[in-house]
C-alpha cells in the first residue's frame, strides 16, 4: 500500500476531542497545538474494501480489514 497522503487529517488524543469540539473555546494556540503529527509508531494500517468509494456504504463494515482475495471479489462485484 502507499503512504499516507499529505493532507492526512488531524488525528487527536481521546482527552482532547471535548475541546476540540468545544464551540465556545476561544484559545486558538490550545487549538495549534493540537495540530500535530500522530505517531506513525501508533498507528496501523490495513487495506480495506472499494466499499468505502460509495457514499451509501456508511456502516462498520467499511473500515474491516479484507485479504486480497476479498479485495478482487468486492472489486469485481456488480452490486
């Protein structure tokens, strides 16, 4: 698989989602600081379906790991 691309999005730590999400907060350097690289070390990758090329597909079964037989399969589906 490639590497990650360069406008991979923001990847926080659980304990900053609050404030992220804050609508209210107005300490935007709090904020930069947040706009860091993850740990490549942390993170995990895995190929998964061509079902997450289709908006309608909005379930957990977009972000399963396939093997590449499965990958040829869904691939190749006329659904």
């Amino acid at each position: 698989m490639p590497d990650f691309h360069d406008r991979m999005p923001v990847i926080l730590p659980d304990d900053a989602y609050d404030l992220w999400l804050d609508p209210g907060f107005q300490k935007t350097d709090a904020i930069c600081d947040l706009l860091k690289p993850f740990d490549p070390n942390v993170m995990r990758r895995f190929e998964v379906s061509s079902r997450v090329n289709l908006v309608k597909n909005d379930d957990p079964a977009c972000a399963e790991p396939v093997s590449q037989e499965t990958a040829a399969t869904v691939m190749t589906s006329t659904d």
